[in-house]
C-alpha cells in the first residue's frame, strides 16, 4: 500500500488542512453535534450492548462514551467508529 504524508494510507484523507487546528475543527463539531442533533456515540448504535457497556463487534468504547465530543485525536486522526450504525431512535 502507498503512503501518504506522515506515513499514512493514501485512502485515508489529511482532514487538518493549512490555517485549521485539530481544536478548532473539534469545536467546529462540538457545534454541529449541536446544531444538527447528531449521534455518534456507542449508545446510539445498533452494535451497542448497554448490559454489557461493550460493543458486540469488539471495537473499544472508552473514547466514543468521554465526556468530551471530538472528531479528530490530539495527532489529527479521525476519532469515530466505521462500523457505527443509528439505532434509529
């Protein structure tokens, strides 16, 4: 697989472009989450098991259930789950 900037997969997109922080783009998502009502955490998803507090596809929880909302890491990667599925509700 070809690399791109700082080692990462081509596929995956540089999403802190030039003048953009990695606190600024988590604030701009802090007011989208906001404006637009949207759920992303694992209590919102179908994979969800809450009498566990565990993913029944395995994936870790402890970053998607902080207390803080953010979309990126403090290194600018995406900070969300791709198996996340609505629950509709």
């Amino acid at each position: 697989m070809s690399r791109g900037l700082g080692n990462r997969p081509v596929f995956q997109p540089q999403l802190v472009h030039q003048g953009e922080t990695v606190a600024g783009l988590n604030a701009q998502f802090l007011a989208d989450v906001a404006e637009y009502s949207l759920e992303f955490r694992c209590r919102d998803c179908v994979y969800f098991a809450p009498s566990r507090d565990a993913c029944t596809l395995g994936w870790t929880v402890e970053a998607l259930n902080a207390d803080a909302i953010e979309i990126l890491d403090a290194k600018g990667e995406p900070a969300f789950c791709k198996a996340f599925e609505p629950t509709g509700s």
